[in-house]
C-alpha cells in the first residue's frame, strides 16, 4: 500500500444528517501524541453524505501512520 494509490470507503445509515471524517494519525518522536496527551492527527477528507469514499488518496508518508473514519451528528461522534 506505501506508494501506492487507494480508494478508502465507508456506507454509513444514520437517522440524522452526519459528518464522517477521514484521518490520517502519525508519529512525532516514536508517539502518537503530543506531551497533553493530543493526538498528531492529519483530515484527510470530510463527507456530508450517506456515503464516505475517497479515490485515488496517495499512501506514502511514513508507515507507522494509522487511517481512521470518525462520524458526527446531533447526537453523537465515533471514531474508528
């Protein structure tokens, strides 16, 4: 995957209208967080809509980094 092109994509039903958020956490200094406990953390892309896809997204920064997908509504937000 280093190097090469992805499609990243996710089908979401929610009875609300939602945010779903694709992100991108890495390392500084071999941590995931900074010294207030604050996640390095880069949005990749961001979706008003029932489905969260993104082509064509280059992976080729450094490979201890981690994608996430997180979902906000009215009611709620998760990360995954």
């Amino acid at each position: 995957m280093i190097g090469e092109d992805v499609t990243l994509s996710c089908l979401y039903i929610t009875g609300a209208p939602a945010r779903v958020s694709w992100l991108k956490h890495y390392m500084v200094n071999g941590s995931y967080v900074d010294e207030n406990k604050i996640a390095f953390v880069t949005t990749l892309k961001v979706f008003v809509d029932s489905i969260a896809f993104t082509r064509d997204l280059n992976y080729s920064d450094d490979p201890s980094s981690r994608l996430a997908i997180c979902f906000e509504n009215l009611f709620a937000s998760q990360c995954l």
